[in-house]
C-alpha cells in the first residue's frame, strides 16, 4: 500500500505502552492466603456429628428444662394471686403460658 501523506506525529508526546491481549490496564496481583505460623503446625481436630438419638435425647433434654422454667414462671403467678380480681387481670399472662406448655408438651410427644 502507497502512504498517501508524510505524517510523522507529535515530537513532545511518547507512545502508550503495548498491552497484552485482555490486560486492559489490569495488575497481575497474586492472589494466595496468607499463612500463619499457627496453622503450619496444628492441625484440625476431627468433629464428630451427634446421632440422630443422641439429638432427639438432647432436644428432649431441652424441652424438660424448658418446660419446669414454665412451671415455675406459672406458679409464681398463681402465688401471687391474691383474689378473683387478681385472676381477671393476670387472665391473658396465664393462658399464655399454659399455651406454651402445651406446646412443648407436643414437640416432647412427637419425638416419640
């Protein structure tokens, strides 16, 4: 191909540097974890999953203590009652709570 005009460029201004292909102005970082000096010398213990038995003991466990904090929380407010009128006002507390036991009297039936 013929050139057509006699240009030469800019004499004050340097080329842009030649970039790879797909390195449009991106670093080359890397991209490793950092160790500690801990870690090179522990090494992790092996963490054993509780049986499914050994979870339904536990949840039962759970649901007992949770079930006498109830109790307690329900005889309080019964010992505290002093007359009918009492009991109009403490009302909705109490049915609340005999709710919630029987609640957790349903999840301890249904682990059987």
């Amino acid at each position: 191909m013929k050139r057509v005009h006699d240009f030469t460029g800019p004499a004050n201004e340097p080329s842009p540097p030649a970039q790879g292909p797909g390195g449009a102005g991106r670093k080359n970082t890397s991209r490793k974890r950092k160790s500690t000096a801990e870690e090179g010398t522990e090494k992790r213990q092996k963490v054993s999953k509780p049986t499914p038995e050994q979870q339904r003991q536990q949840k039962r466990e759970q649901l007992g203590q949770d079930f006498s904090t109830k109790v307690e929380s329900l005889m309080a407010t019964l010992g505290g009652l002093s007359g009918p009128a009492d009991m109009l006002k403490e009302d909705v507390q109490l049915h609340e709570e005999i709710s919630v036991l029987e609640k957790i009297c349903a999840q301890y039936q249904s682990l059987g």
